[in-house]
C-alpha cells in the first residue's frame, strides 16, 4: 500500500515536470517553418527560447560579446531561427569589433525586409526576416567594401548550419 502511494506520488511530479518545461508541437514547428505569419504570439512563445523571443518578436537586443556567432568564422549559412528562411552567408560575415555576428549583404535583395526605426531617440534601420517578419537587427553605412554597409544582426535571431565537406 504504501509502495502504490510512493509510486503514485513519483508519477504526478514526474507528470508535472513534464507539463512545466513542454516542448512545441511538431505541428507547430512545422507551421512555424511553412506558414510563419499564420502563428501567434502565444505559438510564439511556445516555438522560441525567451531569449529568441524577445529579439525575434519584441525587437529586443543581445548584449555585445555574449552571442553564440558573433565570433563563429566557420563556414556555412545562417537562416532565421524563427521560420528557417536563408538570411546570410559566411562569406560576407566580417569582424566589425561589434560583438554582433555583422554581415556586409544579406543571402539575397528578398530575404530581408528594412524599416525605418526611430526608437531610441536615433534614426535607424531596422532589419526583419521578409518571411516571418522577426526582428533581426539594423543595418548601417560604415561596412567593408563592396557594399559599404555592415547588417548588425543578433545571434538570437539566427540559426547557423556549417558547411558539408
Ligand atoms: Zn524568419
């Protein structure tokens, strides 16, 4: 009997713990990747990391230097981490001292939406995925050549994959 109680009482915390840290659906991830501006905040939540979630969808910012890409020299191709599409290349990622992952042009014209930003008190521009419309981070006017422009991006907004040799 009091073996059935212990057992009982395993099986509820188990239970709860589970429900506590729940994983998204697949349904939802599978949405989140196919029909991105189909989900809610709410899903949102439920598909992203706090931390990708108040980059992503409340144009929150990283603090420099604590990424996981602004130092990645590897190569490979960076998507968005919310909705997978094809963001940037390796091969115009570049050391801006930053400490944001920065890019002097985006995988293509399309992938990438800009947006005027006033907000802060400063004249910005403000860089989105195209596809899902999550935050990633502002472009400026004093990247390399040959653009000349430097895309300042969050590495929470990003997915890297590396190159298959
Ligand atoms: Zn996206």
């Amino acid at each position: 009997m009091a073996q059935k109680m212990v057992l009982c009482l395993l099986l509820c915390v188990g239970l709860g713990c589970a429900q506590s840290s729940k994983a998204p659906s697949k349904e939802l991830l599978e949405m989140a990747q196919k029909d991105p501006k189909a989900l809610s905040e709410t899903q949102w939540k439920e598909v992203l990391t706090p931390q990708q979630y108040d980059v992503c969808r409340l144009k929150g910012t990283e603090r420099a230097f604590t990424g996981d890409l602004w130092n990645n020299h590897e190569e490979g191709e960076y998507y968005c981490t919310a909705c997978g599409a094809h963001l940037f290349q390796s091969n115009t990622k570049f050391d801006s001292g930053t400490g944001w992952p920065s890019f002097f042009q985006p995988a293509s014209k399309t992938a990438i939406k800009e947006i005027r930003d006033t907000s802060h008190g400063m004249i910005r521009t403000e860089v989105t995925c195209a596809r899902c419309d999550s935050h990633l981070g502002h472009v400026f006017e004093d990247g390399p050549r040959p653009t000349g422009l430097r895309y300042c991006i969050n590495s929470a907004s990003l997915k890297f994959e590396p190159a298959k040799n």
